[in-house]
C-alpha cells in the first residue's frame, strides 16, 4: 500500500522558485533529461495560485503517428464536403526510465484520446493520505499535441504528420515540488520514500536574460496578403452556410539565434500569464515553452471547468485608452458573437461528461496581459460519476477557442487552410490523476515548439484568431501579429513589425466587463433553475425509453445544449446521428427509430450546410409536411432548429437563398412574431441568437405559415404548418444569447401527438 506525504520547505522570495530549482535539476544531470514545469506568472489570482514541478523518471507514455490507411479526401470543408471516418489507431508505448535510458516495456494500439487516459489510469499509483494535498502524486503530467484531435473528434484529413512523429507525451510523477505562489511556501508532495522526500531539488532565483539583438534573417512566414485571403476564404465558407467560425493560424518558423530554455524565460518576464509551461522530451529534441493564458479544463471535487478566451483588443498606450479600448472590446457585436458562441460551444462539450441541469456560465471578465486583452469566460458543471477525469480530458480536447464551430467542420478547413499538421500548438499541457479525480490542462496558445538540429534549434511560433463573418481581413492580420510579438521577440529578437510604443507592456490585471447597451447588454450569465422532474440524456436506443424526445444531431457543436434544456424541462431525450459515417437508407432508418422509440416528439436539430446534406432530416421533414410523421395514426409533433427548420421549407418547396441581409452568426438579435404556434402568450419582441447564413423564402401557396420574423420584417424566422403540428425556427433557443429561449423549448415540449383527419390534405412539394 502506497501512501503519500507532503513535507514543508519553508517560504521564498524568489520570483519564479521552481524555475531556478528545474535549472538546478539539470545541472546535477539526475533523470532522465525530460522535464515539465507548470509555472503560473504575473498576478496571484484565483487562476495561478501555484506552480508545479514534476519529478519524471520513472514511467514514460509515447503517443505516435500511426501509418495512413486511407488516401487522404479530396474535398473542402469550406465548401461543405467534410468525411467523417475514425482514423488509425494510435501507437502507443509505455517505457521505464532504466539505467539512465527509457526502455519500451510494452506497447498498445488505442483507437481514442480517451483510452490512452484509461491506459495511464491503470498505470497510477493511488496512494493514502491524511490530510489534503495540493496534487496527488503518482498520476501523469504531460504534452497532447493538437494533432490528437482525430482521436476525439473523427475526421479525415490530408495534412497529418509523418508517421512515427511524437504526437504527445506523458510521464508519471510520483513526487511534485509545489510554490504556494499567495503564501510563498515550498514544499514536496511524494510517494513515501521517494528520493525528493530527503533529497529535494535546490530553489534558486535565476538572473534574467537579455533581449536578443536584432536578427540579421527573420522567421519565414506567410505573406500580410496571403493571411488576408484565407480570412476571406473562410468569410465565403461563413456565407455559404458551412460553419460559423474558424480559427486560423498563422505560422512564423526559422533557425534560433539562442535556445528555447532562454526563450522561455525572456516569455516569463515579458509576458507573464497564468498557465505559462515548459517542456523539453531530452532523447527526442523537442521542446515547448508557452506563456499560456487559457485552461482548457480542471476537475477537482467532482466539478469540471474551463476558462474559454475569445474576443482580443491590444493594450492602450495610458489608462484612458486602455478603458476606451476594453469598451470597444466590450460593445463589438463581432468580438461578443465570437465569445458567446465559444460559451455555447464549451457548454456542449461539458455535457457530455457532466451531470444533467448542472452546467452553467459563470465568471464573464476581460483579463488583460501585457500586450492583448481578451474576453474571457467561466463554463462548469459537476462530473458525471461514470466519468473519469482522463476522460473529462479527452472529452474537451482540443479546446473550441481554437478550433471555432461547429467543431468538426472547422478541424477540416483548419487543416485545409493551414496546410501542415499543428504540433504543439494549441495542443494543451497538463496533469491528471483519475485515481484521485484532479486534473488540469492548459490550452498551448502564446506557444513556441523547438526541435534541434545537429548544431541549432528551429523554431515555431503560430497565432491567430477566430475568423467570423464580420472579421476584417487586415483586422486579423494585425490581430495575429498582436498576439506573435512576444514570442518571436523572445525567440528570434523580432517583433513582427510592432514596436513597444504601436504595442506597450502594461501591467497584467482582471477586470469586469463594461455594461452596454442593446440586446448584448440584455445577456445574463444567470441559467434558469432545473425543474423538479428533470429527464436523462441517451445517445442510442439502448435502453432508452418510449416516449421520449428523439434529437437529431446534424454535426453541430450546440447539440448538447439543445439536450440539456429539454432535459431539464422534464423530458427524457435521444440524441441520434442523422449524418452518420456509414449512410444508411433515410427512410428505413427513420423507420426503424420510430418503432423502437415511439418518440413523443422530434426535434431536427442545426448544424452546417444545406439541409440536403442530412437525408434524415429531409427524410423527416418531408413525411412531416405531408401529414406522414406517424406513430400510428398519431402525428409526432416536428421542431426544427436552424438546419431543421430549413429541411421543413425545403420540403415544401421553398427556396433557401444567401441572406440578403448578410450572415449572422453568434449574435444575440431581436426577432418579432404574430403570437401565434409557439409564440402563444408570449412577448412579441424576443432577444434570439442567431446562427444563420441562409434563409427560406416562403411560398405564398402552401399549408406553411410564416409567424416569426427579423427586427426588420424581412427575414424568416419561424414557420407553422397550417394544421400539423411542425413548426420551425432560425435561431438558438438553447443558447446563453437567447434570454427567452426556455420559454420557446417549452411550448414545444407542451404539444403532444395529434389525431390525423382521415381526410386530411396537406399540398405537398418536391423541393
């Protein structure tokens, strides 16, 4: 039986204690050469309360690039042609460190994230304790790559790394040194009878190290003119209705004038941040050193969270700008759109890992750093119990401030866009114990990644921002720019183009978000209570029960918000595919859902595209319209949302057009109705969030009515069937932009299943 101690080292006045204590560690030439530091910087706020120094030298976990198995797609996810496909299973390799060198002790082949965290988990040591802990030694700390994003989110790609690239690592620390950064205090926490127990590292205060002096080469990167027309790229794709939102990145990389160590610790000085790490994998020559301002999740006590970022303004040169800057940030209907649809993006991810009803949106402030100041969001919910934390952890990876939405659309036009594999970058570093249910993972922007050559290391420093329709193509540019200047000056002396006066280090500081007015200032991070019969989420008809509310996922990244609301208005539901990988006939399978489920009701839920591209849910719409939505001679009441709402006009005939009005996505936006359908005993002005880049144009004959409209009377919003009960509408009511939205969900939820007129005739039209 293990049991684990904590010994006290007494208090410092060392700035950054464990850096000096790692630098100490590789003089002694003890270990293994590999090393993780997890150093908070800048102010002690509740997001960096303290630093973490691994001890590694016991097991290793290589994850690797398998071979291809399948040429890669020929399509554009910017043109809505995405190939969901499971990829390889990776090659994974457990090692001892082993007379100074790693030895391969055995091997697996995990087809998912989240079976290499089950893998590390029989590896733990779980030790006993008395009393509380900083961390529970003897779980895994480590690097996953971006690059791991096929094993949670399955999608082909054509630009992967080389087979045998090092995708991630992670090492079992059975001893921590830990800088309790609010009191000052150092201690050890260990594996009883581990070397660190008697034999600590030595803290120290490192000199800090110069500028570098200007380079006589810059790193290569992309030119202004050709980041300017991937934003415009992506702006079609938005147009078209294929996604919502891309994060591209763009790339500088070139030979180092100096070594990634002294980049990394220029990076702590000048732009200090809370979860800013340091890697170096000793026999691979690979390095990561990032000043991080973002986390990607924590579990600790049975809650799991995540801080997303989003939404970026630079820094003022004087206290007045600064405010008028952090205003502007506060009032843009573009950089607002981008941070509430990451809210609901990683409220979907969070459901499904946690408990039904208990997620919420909490702790909206800007947190500015020396050069950028950004948006930035509390989301959180308590862990289911059948969830591990290594899960948890897959289940969030990568995080969707730097993918966009929907998810698994925008990991393709990523790939398309950027043309090479990411690395590191954006990947996340970290530490789990599923044994002790703690982790907590940084996301890997502010990054550079190092590999050496035979006399030099090369390096790569990647930036950029989240692309929406109303995105500027020079704006992100400059963005991109904003956010690499650190980086590049700490590893190259170069800071592209900016100089200290177009871009002035402040001081790093939290601040509330500025109140404005018009319908952003009517969203409130309040979530409504859960009702007192909430119902349970299913994601097959294994065991699900009859009756309940059968949800079709359109690959959209809300899904599960749309599940959560109608759960915890009461009603059990089944999310189903309705794009699945392998196609099935549409209208067998829709079949086959009714008889099994007997669903009370179906919701056809959004995502990206034309509808054309879900047989199923045009499969549904169409028997919908034309009275053949049955459970017997039962109609099953039909909502569509978004997507869903536009396979139901389609299936009537109606054209679905490009907006006249322009695309809105993630944009809290007034929307008017006749009170009529869902509408009854409603208020007629509503604060909606829309998400959409087409729009029906309805036909004056038919038994579709229109009843929901834009702020101007011009766009559709909503639609009734003259006498059935299916009704659509094109925006999110499920989203923290639709104030309203709860009451939209539950009159639909209140419709139950109609008796059909034998002669009933409804004027049916093959679109």
């Amino acid at each position: 039986m293990f049991r684990a101690t904590q010994i006290s080292l007494g208090i410092t006045e060392f700035k950054d204690p464990l850096v000096g204590a790692l630098r100490n560690l590789r003089e002694s030439r003890s270990g293994p050469g590999d090393e993780i530091l997890l150093n908070s910087t800048g102010p002690v706020t509740d997001l960096s309360m303290k630093s973490l120094l691994p001890c590694l030298g016991s097991i290793r976990i290589l994850l690797i690039e398998p071979e291809a198995i399948d040429d890669p797609p020929v399509s554009s996810a910017l043109d809505g042609e995405v190939k969901i496909s499971n990829p390889p299973p990776l090659h994974l390799m457990i090692q001892e460190f082993v007379d100074d060198r790693w030895v391969t002790i055995k091997q697996h082949r995990p087809s998912k994230l989240s079976d290499v965290f089950r893998i590390a988990e029989d590896l733990e040591i779980k030790p006993s304790f008395n009393d509380s802990l900083p961390i529970v030694p003897g779980g895994f700390a480590g690097i996953i790559g971006y690059d791991l994003a096929r094993w949670t989110v399955p999608i082909s790609l054509p630009n992967n790394p080389l087979p045998g690239t090092i995708l991630g690592v992670l090492w079992r620390a059975d001893a921590w040194m830990i800088h309790e950064r609010n009191t000052g205090m150092i201690s050890v926490v260990a594996i009883d009878d581990h070397d660190w127990c008697s034999n600590p590292p030595e803290i120290a205060q490192l000199d800090s190290v110069g500028p570098l002096d200007p380079p006589d080469n810059v790193p290569e990167s992309e030119s202004d003119s050709e980041h300017a027309r991937k934003v415009s790229r992506i702006r079609q794709g938005i147009t078209l209705g294929n996604l919502y939102q891309v994060n591209y990145g763009r790339r500088w990389r070139g030979e180092m004038p100096g070594n990634p160590w002294q980049s990394f610790l220029r990076l702590i000085d000048s732009n200090p941040a809370p979860f800013s790490s340091w890697m170096m994998v000793g026999d691979l020559g690979w390095s990561v050193a990032s000043s991080s301002p973002e986390r990607l999740i924590q579990v600790e006590g049975g809650m799991v969270s995540t801080r997303p970022i989003k939404g970026t303004r630079k820094r003022g040169r004087d206290d007045q700008t600064d405010s008028e800057l952090r205003h502007q940030l506060a009032s843009s209907e573009k950089e607002v759109a981008e941070h509430l649809m990451l809210v609901d993006l990683e409220r979907h991810d969070l459901s499904r890992v946690c408990q039904t009803g208990s997620i919420h949106w909490s702790g909206w402030r800007i947190e500015a750093l020396a050069n950028v100041q950004h948006l930035v969001s509390g989301v959180e919910g308590k862990l289911s119990e059948t969830v591990s934390a290594g899960h948890a952890v897959s289940a969030m990876f990568p995080g969707g401030s730097i993918t966009g939405c929907p998810k698994t659309v925008t990991i393709a036009a990523i790939n398309e866009l950027e043309g090479n594999p990411r690395g590191a970058w954006t990947g996340s570093m970290g530490h789990v114990h599923s044994g002790a249910g703690i982790a907590d993972w940084n996301i890997l922007i502010r990054t550079l990644e190092a590999h050496s050559g035979p006399n030099q290391w090369y390096g790569t420093v990647q930036a950029g921002g989240g692309i929406v329709i109303d995105s500027s193509p020079s704006e992100e540019v400059e963005e991109a720019r904003w956010k690499a200047a650190a980086l590049t000056e700490a590893a190259w002396g170069f800071r592209t183009g900016f100089s200290s006066e177009d871009l002035p280090d402040r001081k790093v500081e939290i601040m509330p978000v500025p109140h404005v007015s018009g319908p952003i200032g009517l969203i409130s991070q309040e979530t409504p209570e859960a009702e007192p019969s909430i119902g349970s989420i299913f994601h097959n008809l294994v065991n699900a029960p009859k009756g309940a509310t059968l949800l079709v996922d359109n690959l959209d990244s809300f899904t599960e918000n749309i599940a959560q609301e109608i759960a915890i208005l009461g009603s059990d539901v089944v999310v189903l595919e309705g794009r699945p990988e392998n196609h099935e006939d549409a209208g067998k399978k829709v079949e086959f859902w009714i008889d099994q489920l007997k669903p009370s009701r179906i919701i056809l839920g959004p995502g990206p595209a034309r509808p054309e591209a879900s047989p199923i849910t045009m499969e549904i719409a169409r028997r919908a319209i034309a009275g053949r939505l049955t459970d017997g001679s039962m109609a099953i009441p039909l909502l569509g949302l978004c997507l869903g709402h536009q396979a139901i006009g389609r299936a009537a005939g109606w054209d679905l057009i490009e907006s006249p009005l322009g695309a809105v996505h993630g944009k809290p936006s007034v929307t008017i109705n006749d009170g009529t359908g869902l509408y009854s005993n409603l208020e007629k002005e509503m604060v909606m969030m829309r998400y959409n880049s087409l729009i029906l144009s309805p036909s004056q004959d038919g038994d579709l009515i229109p009843n929901s409209w834009d702020a101007t009377g011009s766009l559709l919003m909503g639609l009734r069937h003259r006498v059935l009960p299916v009704h659509g509408i094109q925006f999110h009511p499920e989203s923290v932009g639709s104030p309203l939205g709860h009451d939209i969900l539950k009159s639909f939820l209140q419709l139950t299943k109609t008796n059909i007129e034998p002669n009933l005739e409804t004027k049916r039209l093959e679109p």
